[in-house]
C-alpha cells in the first residue's frame, strides 16, 4: 500500500510575515487529516520561518530547487546541504525550472543524485509540453524524462523517491488532464520505466502524483485511479481552505 502524498508548491508566492500567518493557520486544519503526507514548499528565505512552525506537528516541509554541489562559488545558487537541516523534500526538475531557467535532463539527474546523498527525499517532475501533448508524444517524452532523470541511481527502496507527472498543459491554466488519461500515462510509462531500471516492487512503491490544475471538486476523481498517489498542487496550494480540501479528498484514496 502506497501512502497518499499530497504537496503543495507555493512558487515565488509569500513573504515571511504572510508565510507565517498563513502556516499558522494551515497547519491546524492538516493537522486534523490523517493518513496522508503532506507537504508544504515554501520560497527559501521562508523556509526557516515554516520549519520552526512546523516543529511537532505531523506536516513537512520541502524546497522547490537546489544546486547539485554541497557547497562552492555558485552565486544565488542553494545547497543540498543547507536544505537537508531544515527540509525532508526537494522538487527537482519542475517544468517551470526546466523552461525558464535551462534545466535539462543531464541536471535534473545531478540533483537526484545530490538530494539521495544529503537525505533529502525528491520530488522528480515530469511532463510533456502542449506541442508533444498534440503531436501524440506524451509517452515516449515522459519515459525519456524518467530514463535520463534517474539515470545511474542506486534506489533499495520506493521511498527515497517521490515523482510527479505534471502536463505542462495543465500547470497553471484551469486545464487538468482527466484522472483516466493521467493514470495511465503512470501506470503504462513512468512504472513501466521504473520497473525496467529498479524492479518491479520498486516500481510498485514509488509514490507517483498527479500535478496540473488539481483543486478542491476535482480532486478526489484524480485520487480514485489506481496509479494515482496524491497531487502536486501549485495554485490550490495558497489558500488554507482549498488546500485542506484537496488533503482531505486524499484520505479516501
Ligand atoms: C505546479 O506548479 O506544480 C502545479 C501543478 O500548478 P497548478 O496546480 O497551479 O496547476
């Protein structure tokens, strides 16, 4: 049994003062919702603010990138190593990253391997753009990102990782992708990937979410497919209700 894992990524969304007066009402209502992970990705310069927030309570905390090297003349870059003392997780390889900022496939694999080293859990993005999606590219697209993302990694068990199928598509427009067509891009390529790099039974216990346009009244029909782990939720994920609602709907799956 794969545990339901729900995440929100904030992007370059609150301050520190609107970070702690938001968590501070956030966690209390996640707090009450059991069986879930869950998982709050704040920007960096609030993520000491929201660890100390977060201390004693059952809700954890993520970054949304790091550099690959632990520490080195790398300007404005942030090091696995100063996240591992204040986070459990790391997005790695989002497609906003990928498009805006040059993430390739080759760096991607850089930082799984660095967050693996400094215990830090993953969160591996993955997903093809509007174009792939339209010329029918999606699958072999998304199995390449698995393939080169994961390259060379030694994974003894599922829970080291985290990944995250996410259409570009979907992110951000109100457009999500229907619960069939998202499980089964899971279940028939990314497992499919794992499973031909790791075996089967990792295959099997790596959680894999759904992230585009989740919100409160189409969630729980993502959590309902087989494949489907939990979401991977950007614009939901800034307000104390609709995010409860989304955590809430995964207790159910
Ligand atoms: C995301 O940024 O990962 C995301 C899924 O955003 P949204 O929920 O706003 O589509």
């Amino acid at each position: 049994m794969r545990k339901p894992f729900v995440a929100g990524n904030w992007k370059m969304h609150k301050t520190v003062t609107e970070a702690r007066h938001f968590v501070s009402e956030l966690v209390p209502a996640l707090q009450v919702i059991e069986g879930v992970d869950r998982v709050i990705c704040p920007p960096f310069p609030s993520l000491l603010a929201v660890a100390a927030l977060l201390e004693g309570t059952d809700v954890q905390l993520g970054a949304q990138n790091m550099h690959w090297e632990a520490s080195g003349a790398f300007t404005g870059e942030v090091s696995p190593t100063m996240l591992a003392e204040l986070c459990q997780y790391v997005i790695i390889g989002h497609s906003e990253r990928r498009t805006y900022f040059g993430e390739t496939d080759e760096t991607v694999n850089r930082k799984m391997h660095s967050a693996l080293t400094y215990n830090l859990t993953p969160i591996l993005c993955v997903g093809e753009t509007l174009e792939q999606y339209e010329a029918g590219q999606t699958r072999e697209v998304v199995f390449r990102q698995i393939k080169l993302g994961l390259a060379d990694l030694e994974l003894s068990d599922g829970n080291a990782i985290v990944v995250a199928y996410e259409p570009i598509w979907a992110i951000g427009t109100g457009r999500a992708s229907t619960a069939d067509a998202a499980n089964a891009v899971i279940s028939d390529v990314i497992r499919v990937a794992l499973a031909e790099m790791f075996g089967d039974e990792i295959a099997q216990a790596v959680r894999v979410l759904y992230g585009g346009s989740v919100k409160g009244n189409n969630a729980a029909e993502f959590f309902s497919q087989p494949d489907i782990d939990g979401a991977l939720v950007g614009g939901a994920c800034l307000k104390v209700g609709d995010f409860t609602q989304i955590v809430q709907a995964a207790t159910r799956s």
